[in-house]
C-alpha cells in the first residue's frame, strides 16, 4: 500500500543496484545523520520491497514502506533513523558488527 509522504530529509539513489550495494550505499549515506530523519530509497531491484524491510528490522530502524515522494513523483522506499539502531559491518551493511559511528571495535 502506498502512501504520501513529507519530504525526505536524504534521498538514496539505488536505481540499478542490487541490494547489496545499495545497502552499501544507504550505510554510507545515513552514517551521521540525526535520529528521526526520514530517508527515501529509490530502488529498482526487485528483491528491495523484501530486504529494505528485514534490514530495518535487523538494526532498528523503522520502515515506512512505499510512498509517493513529492519531490520525484515517483514511489520509494522510506525509513526513519533511530537513534538506538544497531551498528551492521561497513563492508556487509545485511551482518551486524562494527559501531555506529562506522569505525570498528
């Protein structure tokens, strides 16, 4: 079910990209970002409406679903950063590991 959204304070571009790297790319583009900030996920991979959802599950995050972005006329995929979510490797964003910050230790 699709629903409208407000604007997304990041937009991640995964058009093209397999899960995995876009997963790399949504790790890389959130590291820092205030808790509560919304995120748009624009994917093409058909295996993104099952893994976007595990994977904010995995760390804690809160899926938001499909929603339609103002901004691009287009669906996407939205989230909320939380500010207790779990860290997850830098180099494999679908394990858990590493700190939130991005370092390791």
């Amino acid at each position: 079910m699709r629903r409208a959204s407000a604007a997304a304070d990041i937009t991640v571009d995964g058009t093209g990209l397999l899960c995995v790297t876009l997963l790399l790319r949504l790790c890389t583009r959130i590291g820092g970002a205030e808790p509560g900030s919304v995120v748009h996920v624009i994917a093409t991979d058909p295996a993104a409406p099952l893994d976007l959802p595990a994977w904010c599950h995995m760390t804690g995050h809160t899926y938001l679903g499909p929603v339609l972005d103002p901004d691009l006329d287009r669906d996407v995929y939205a989230l909320r950063l939380t500010a207790d979510a779990l860290a997850t490797r830098p180099d494999a964003p679908w394990h858990p590991g590493g700190r939130q910050d991005g370092a390791q230790g």
